[in-house]
C-alpha cells in the first residue's frame, strides 16, 4: 500500500511535466502559464509537509496517511474532469494538499516498518521504486498521448488510488513566507516544533538539506525543460518524447540501491558530491550541445545525470532520516520531503520565467544549463559536509 501511493504520486508528477506542451496547446494557454500545472501542485505539496508530519507524529501516521490518499485520487478526477487552465491549476493544488500527507509520512512508516540494520537498503529500495515510477511516467504519457487527449493522463490515478482555485504565484509564496514566520514564531520554545528548527541546528543534517534544495532545483528545472526541449527544438512526437525521457530514471534504478549500499562505506559527502557533479556534467552536455535530430548528445548527457542524481538522493536521505532521533522521524521525514518540493517549486519557477523571457526555441537549453549550475552547487555544499562526518 505505502509503495503503491508512492508510484501513483511519482507516476503524475513525471505524466504532468510530459504533458505540459499539450495542454499548452490544447487550452490555448502560453507555456509560462502552463508550467503552474507543475509549481501549484509543488507549492501545494510544500505547505502541506510539515504540518502532515506533525499530525502524523500526534494522531498516528495510518489516519493522515488515507486521508491524503483520498484528497489526492478526488483532485485527480478533477483534473480529468477540467475544461480550463485555472480550474485544472486549482485541481493540481488540491493534489498536492493530498500528495503532501503521503510524501510527510512515508518515511515515518518506513523507519518503522523495517529492522534499523535494513534501513539503508529500505531506503536505496525506495528510491529504485521512485526512479521506476518516473521512469515509468514519460512512456505512459507519451503512449496515452499518442491515442488520446491530455485529461485521460489525470485519469490513470483514479484507479491506482482506488486500490491502494489558483491564486497568482507571488501570493501564494508570500502567504507561505508570511505563514513560516508566524509558526517559528509561536513554537520558539517548542521541544518538538513543526517546523524543526531543533534537527536544523545539527550541520550535517542541515548541509544535507541546503544541498537537497539545490539538487532538486536543478532536477525540476531540467525536468520541466525536457519535454520541451524534446518536442520543440528536436521536433519529436510526444511518444518519442516520452522515449527519449526514460533513461534517465531507468540509470537512476541501477545506480540507487548500489549508492545505499555504498552509503554504509564511503562518506555520504563523498558520494553525493559526486552525484552532484556528475549530474551536472549530463545536464550540461544535454545543455550545450548542438541540436540533432536523433539526440545522441541527449541521451548521453542524461544517463549521466541520471547516475548522478541516484548517486545523490539516496547517501543525502540517509543523512536526512539518521541524524534525527527515532521520535522525531515525522519531523524528518517531513523536512526531506520540504527540501525536495522547496527545490522543486523553485525550480518550476523559474522555468515560468525563463519561459516569459526568452525565445521557447532557446529556453529549454538555457534551463538545463542553469540547472547544471544549481547540481554543480549541490555538490560543492555536499563536499563541505565532510568535516561533519567520522564515518561512511
């Protein structure tokens, strides 16, 4: 059950950033104003974490847990169901509110679920899991786009959640800063705060999380960029699209439970800085190199990454779940997944303004660069956490 919700939100993050050029089409909306398709969901998703978390700490992990469940396979029918980009924007927001209390509480679950000499490779399983549902979520988006329209993508969550009103962006992430500062302040003197200001006074864990934000700031840039760059400077169909997107989460499974394994030896620091610059090399041959038809240089370029990013997440979430005490796990789990959406709302966002200021024949490209750079920063934070670590 706990794996299955994981697909069915993994699956419909990788499906919506696929297709975000045909619905841009499709609504007659510009690509700037489609890519909060993907930053609503991710904003919604960063609000609900932390206060999920807690509530998962108090109320008990399983209750919270089918709640988000619920919220989240209802929005997805609304998004099936949308006949424009405000109310399908408004049904992805209402999926983020429930995908927030599934990602809060996996890891809670998980720690409990499993013996602590088991953790690593639970977590590295994890993660493979994840990789597949990405992997999987290009092909099927281009596969069902190849045969129908853009709402039966929302669709395909109604069945695998049966069995396991926008505003703009700038007030959005203002209520969510106002909101931040408001709860730190009432929980100064809190010993098990919502916000963990507790676990972020421990450097390791919070170099681990300034270097999840960068890294998945690059992840999302790059992500959203791909379809485009795909579609519109390589003139793919979506199905090959979708194709040309696989390998990078099909590396991602080969490499992650090799890296949980290699967590336990070698200095998580030392691994996920190479996971950092080596997604960064990829995306910045997938970046700089010439366009060609056949995207050899692609391909290349996102194997690489792939590698690299597998070679990151697992060692960096590892660190993030094992530097916490055992109750508050909740807290740290939840704060792994807000250093996940925090990057990636960043980095949707400013793909909508890449988009608003350049050429979409040049803006793909130029987002994957600036995305190599923020996996090149992930790495230089990852490298100077050694000096908080005694062993691997």
């Amino acid at each position: 059950m706990l794996l299955m919700t994981l697909v069915l939100v993994v699956l419909d993050g990788a499906i919506a950033n696929v297709a975000l050029p045909s619905i841009a089409a499709s609504l007659g909306a510009d690509a700037s104003d489609t890519v909060w398709v993907v930053s609503s969901y991710q904003l919604a998703v960063l609000v609900a974490l932390l206060p999920c978390g807690a509530l998962g700490e108090i109320h008990g992990p399983r209750r919270v847990f089918l709640m988000g469940v619920a919220l989240f396979t209802l929005a997805s029918a609304a998004c099936a169901l949308a006949g424009n980009l405000p109310v399908l924007v408004a049904a992805r927001f209402a999926q983020g509110l429930g995908a927030g209390a599934i990602m809060a509480l996996a890891m809670m679950n998980l720690r409990f679920a499993v013996p602590q000499q088991l953790l690593g490779t639970i977590i590295g399983i994890n993660a493979m899991i994840i990789a597949i549902s990405s992997a999987a979520g290009p092909g099927v988006a281009g596969a069902i786009l190849s045969v129908a329209s853009w709402p039966w993508l929302f669709a395909v969550n109604i069945p695998l959640g049966a069995t396991s009103a926008p505003i703009s962006g700038s007030f959005l992430i203002g209520g969510s800063v106002l909101s931040l500062i408001a709860l730190l302040r009432l929980e100064r003197k809190n010993t098990t705060p919502i916000v963990p200001t507790d676990l972020l006074a421990d450097p390791a864990f919070r170099v681990a999380v300034i270097a999840s934000v960068a890294c998945f700031t690059g992840q999302m840039l790059s992500y959203v960029a791909l379809p485009f760059y795909l579609q519109h400077t390589l003139h793919m169909p979506p199905a090959l699209a979708g194709l040309y997107m696989m390998p990078w989460p099909a590396a991602t499974i080969i490499i992650a439970p090799i890296s949980g394994r290699l967590a336990g030896r070698i200095k998580t620091a030392w691994l996920c800085a190479t996971g950092g610059a080596l997604l960064a090399a990829g995306l910045f041959i997938a970046g700089l190199s010439p366009a060609d038809p056949r995207g050899i240089a692609f391909l290349v370029g996102t194997v690489i990454a792939g590698v690299g990013f597998g070679l990151f997440q697992t060692p960096n979430n590892r660190i993030l779940l094992l530097t916490a005490p055992k109750a508050r796990s909740g807290a740290a789990g939840a704060m792994q997944g807000t250093a996940r959406l925090l990057g990636q709302t960043f980095g949707a966002i400013c793909m909508s303004i890449i988009f608003e200021a350049m050429p979409q024949t040049s803006a793909p490209s130029f987002a994957l660069v600036l995305a190599g750079i923020c996996a090149a920063v992930s790495s230089c934070v990852s490298l100077s956490r050694a000096r908080y670590e005694t062993a691997g």
